[in-house]
C-alpha cells in the first residue's frame, strides 16, 4: 500500500467514527438557573462584610441555684437584627457553630472558672437550642420572616448545671454565627 492510499483509507475511517458519534441520540437537556444578589443584609447595623461582635451579659447567680445538675438560671435575651435586605430575599434564619459546642448536648462549654456550668441557648418561643447539630433547623433556629427588608432574631442565654451542682467562679463562653436567607 502506497502513502496515497494509506492516507486515503485513514480518512475514510475517521469520516466514519464521526458519522457514528453524531448520530448519538440526546437523552436530556439541563438548565441551569440562579440570581446574583448585590449583598445580603446588613447585620445590627454594621457594614456589609463586617463581623458582627455580641456581647451577653448574664447576671451574677447563687451558686445554689444551680445546685443540682439540669438546674437552669439566669435567663437573658439577646437579639440579631438584620436590615437593608435585597427584595429578593424572603426570610432569615441563624446557624450557630464554634469550638466551645459541647458535643453531647448543645449547649456552650465554659472556659471560665465555675465548675459543672455551660450556656444553654434558647430560641424566641423558649425552646432550648442544641447548636451541635448540623443545620439551623435542626438546631431548632426559627426562620424569621423579612419585612421591609429587616428582621429581629430574639434569643436567649441561660446557666445550665451540667453533671452536678455548680462550683462558684466566672463563665464564659462563645459561639459564632452565621446568617442564613431564603
């Protein structure tokens, strides 16, 4: 077989392989679709990319009212309100995670001085709020419907004995926060 005819023979072949993969039948077509919102909302006021930093204060308790373990006290409330949401935006909720999650239950281990104490969390309805889970509902955060482009996220902080009755001393403790939008 002379180069001519070689060469002839390979691009009859090749013509044909291509034949072959365009007659291939289309099984389906996907769409895909989004929105590029401008920014979310602002978050208690500060600028848009700016970590917002709470402060809870809860007040000073008798080490006897945590005296035996599940012995809650000190209820306070706090609230994230968020503002200037795209119209696009329908509802906000609130994902809580960090390192000072206890595990086990949920509930914020103290770094403070106080033995048997953690931080519980509680949503706007008083439920408590297990932050080791691994969603904002399953947390049992609320999703908080946008007015106006604004919201207020209410919560609250609580002592929770934990595994006896509470030694005296400091609690401390932190989460962080993130907002989720629908």
């Amino acid at each position: 077989m002379n180069f001519k005819t070689a060469l002839l023979a390979t691009a009859i072949a090749a013509t044909g392989l291509l034949a072959t993969s365009a007659n291939a039948a289309t099984d389906g077509t996907i769409t895909i679709t989004g929105t590029v919102v401008p920014q979310t909302c602002q978050v208690d006021g500060n600028a848009y990319g700016t970590s917002d930093v709470k402060a809870v204060t809860l007040p000073s308790v008798m080490a006897t009212k945590l005296n035996t373990a599940g012995a809650i006290a000190g209820k306070t409330g706090f609230s994230i309100a968020v503002t200037n949401c795209p119209s696009l935006l329908t509802s906000v909720q609130t994902y809580f995670s960090g390192g000072k999650i206890n595990s086990s239950n949920g509930n914020l281990d103290n770094s403070g001085t106080a033995t048997n104490v953690q931080v519980q969390l509680l949503n706007a309805s008083g439920a408590v709020m297990d932050l080791s889970k691994s969603t904002a509902t399953a947390q049992n955060s609320p999703s908080v419907s946008l007015s106006g482009g604004a919201a207020t996220l209410n919560y609250s902080a609580q002592y929770y004995a934990n595994g006896g009755a509470a030694g005296a001393g400091s609690v401390t403790s932190t989460v962080d926060f993130t907002m989720i939008y629908q």
